[in-house]
C-alpha cells in the first residue's frame, strides 16, 4: 500500500443538525501511514466530529451516520490519491457512536 508523505490531512466536518454553522476540524497525521491506516484515522476523526455536534440532537442516530460518510468521503477526495479513493470505496466508513 502506499505510503502518505504530505503532513497532515484536515478533515473538516458539517453536519446536517438545524444550526449549519456548526463544525469541527481535526488534523490527521498523515507521514508514513498506509492507504488501509489513513482511512481508519479519517474515519475515527470525522466520527469524533460529527458525534460532537450530534448527540442531543432528537435525531442523532440519523445525522450521525450520514454526518460520518460524507465528512469520510469529502477528506478523501480531498487527498486526491486514488489508492485511497479505491480503499474507501471498497471500505465504506463503519462507525460505532463515539464514547463521551
């Protein structure tokens, strides 16, 4: 797998709760990580994120996972790397509500 060699990758996350001017930014670490390593930091930040600015929500179970995939899907194609594009689009992101 490929080795990423650029600093850091932001992952910035919106979600779709009533005030849309929430959202979070967590930078991952990206030097000397795997394709397979990068996605799971991708998919553990957006996860912490996006569960920040869902829970309480009356609808978090829905607005989390959907938060979860496309804040997942938008740092990805952001990294422009197809090696990644592919893990990501055989691995879609698996997320369990993140612990308080």
């Amino acid at each position: 797998m490929t080795t990423f060699k650029s600093a850091a990758l932001a992952v910035l996350v919106t979600t779709l709760v009533a005030a849309p001017a929430l959202a979070g930014e967590i930078r991952v670490t990206t030097a000397g990580k795997t394709t397979e390593q990068l996605h799971t930091e991708i998919v553990k930040a957006a996860s912490k994120v996006c569960w920040e600015d869902a829970r309480g929500q009356s609808l978090a179970v829905y607005i989390y996972p959907e938060c979860v995939r496309r804040s997942v899907n938008t740092a990805v194609a952001q990294m422009g790397d197809d090696q990644l594009v592919a893990y990501n689009a055989a691995h879609p992101a698996k997320f369990a509500l993140a612990s308080r």
